[in-house]
C-alpha cells in the first residue's frame, strides 16, 4: 500500500516490473523528505510525491530546496505535486515552485501512475541517468 501523501512526502525508488516501485519511503515533512533526497544521493530516487501542507517545511520550500541542490540530477528529478488545493493558481504555485505536474486529491490511482510514469520516463530519455521503464 502506498502511503497517503497527506501525511507528508512520498519518495519513489525506480520502477521494477508492473509500473510498480521497487520501494517506497515516506517522509512525515518537507524537511525530512529534502534530507531523504539529500541523503540518498544523485539517481537514488526516481521521483518525488510532494504533498504542499506539511509541517516544518510545505512543499513548495522543500522543492525549491532540492532544486537548488548541487547537481543536475536534483534539478531534474521528477517531484509531483499532490494536493488537494487545484485551482488554477495552486497548479501554478506548484509549477513554479519546481514541481513537473500537479495531481489533485483525491486522485484516480491510474492517473498517479500516469503522470508518474510520463515524467520518470520523459527524465531517463532527457538524460540516461534514470531508469527507463
């Protein structure tokens, strides 16, 4: 089962078979998510689930924290949005923020896996340094 990602971030290791992670961590805030992907390193995750309302750090901070992380791999990697705020201007404030897409809660599983699969794939083709699934 995948954490819901209201209760923070959702960090997503390379696709295996299925369209299915190999693993899945959570973080229980931005700011915790930011170190998970600090610490894991460059390629270690292939996308982030980045809900916006969290304690510490929203979503928005801890996104433009790992954008602003050395590397192109942190510039790169793919970080959804997902909240339930989906008016145009939160779509927006998502992709400004450096977000790649905005999914809205509640949300169609297929749709996640969608849109998580178009971005993961888009970035391994962009670059070779993620998986291509």
């Amino acid at each position: 089962m995948i954490p819901s990602a209201s209760d923070g971030t959702v960090i997503y290791n390379t696709f295996g078979n299925n369209n299915f992670p190999n693993f899945i961590e959570h973080a229980e805030n931005g700011e915790a998510g930011l170190n998970k992907v600090k610490d894991g390193g460059e390629g270690f995750y292939s996308a982030v689930l980045m809900d916006i309302q969290m304690p510490v750090m929203n979503g928005y901070e801890a996104t433009r924290a790992i954008r602003g992380l050395n590397g192109e791999y942190y510039k790169k990697i793919p970080i959804i949005a997902m909240s339930a705020n989906a008016y145009e201007e939160d779509v927006k404030e998502a992709l400004d923020s450096g977000m790649n897409a905005h999914v809205a809660k509640p949300f169609e599983p297929d749709d996640l896996a969608r849109t998580l699969k178009k971005h993961i794939q888009s970035e391994a083709r962009r670059c070779g340094h993620l998986p291509d699934i």
